[in-house]
C-alpha cells in the first residue's frame, strides 16, 4: 500500500513539473506576421490610420526580430520595443481604437509566452 501512495506521488509530481515546464515564460523567437488588414477591420480604421498602422507593425516586427536575436539585454529591448509600439498606436489611434489594440497586444505576448514583469 505504501509503494502504491509513493508511486502515485511520484507520477503526480512528474506529470506537474512537466506541465509548469511548458509555461514558462520566455522571449522566444518573435515570429509573429501581423495581418494589418484584419487589425483595421477589427479597429475600423480609416485609410490615414491603415497606412500609418502598417508601418508602425512593419516597425514593431523589425524592433521584434532585433529581441530576437540579441543574446544581451534582451528584456531591455522587449520592453523598448513593445512601450514604443504602444506609444506610436496611441498617437495614431482613438482612444476606444487603442483599447482595443492593446487588449489584442496583451494576449497576443501572453499566447507567445512573452512577459513584461
């Protein structure tokens, strides 16, 4: 019985530290294309801001790809280049439209495994 309750131990630990190790936070490779002609939809943006938004996500994935492949002071960069993401969308979009944007920013960098702390 005893071997029974160590053996069920030691699968439920192996199982959980399997799991915990999957989500662990990391700044992996950005390889994320973002598809400005479903983000203006999704934002309702007019044809200034579709032009503008486009450069700034050109910007953003170039900024991304820099993390990428640095191997020093890469939460730095993270950090810069995702506030000056932010920054530029804020002065491009409305109030509601950057709302919006930064619910989609957040969850995308949550689903790549990308934290800010």
């Amino acid at each position: 019985m005893k071997k029974l309750g160590l053996t069920l131990v030691a699968v439920f630990c192996l199982a959980a530290s399997t799991f915990a190790a999957g989500n662990q936070p990391t700044t992996a490779k950005w390889e994320g294309n973002i598809n400005v002609n479903r983000l203006s939809q999704f934002l309702q943006l007019s044809s200034n801001q579709s032009e503008e938004v486009s450069k700034i996500c050109d910007y953003f994935t170039e900024q991304m790809g820099k993390v990428s492949n640095s191997s020093k002071k890469q939460d730095e960069l993270l950090k810069k280049a995702v506030y000056g993401n932010l920054k530029l969308m804020k002065q491009t979009l409305s109030p509601e439209q950057y709302s919006k944007y930064n619910t989609v920013l957040n969850i995308t960098l949550q689903n790549k495994g990308i934290d800010l702390k």
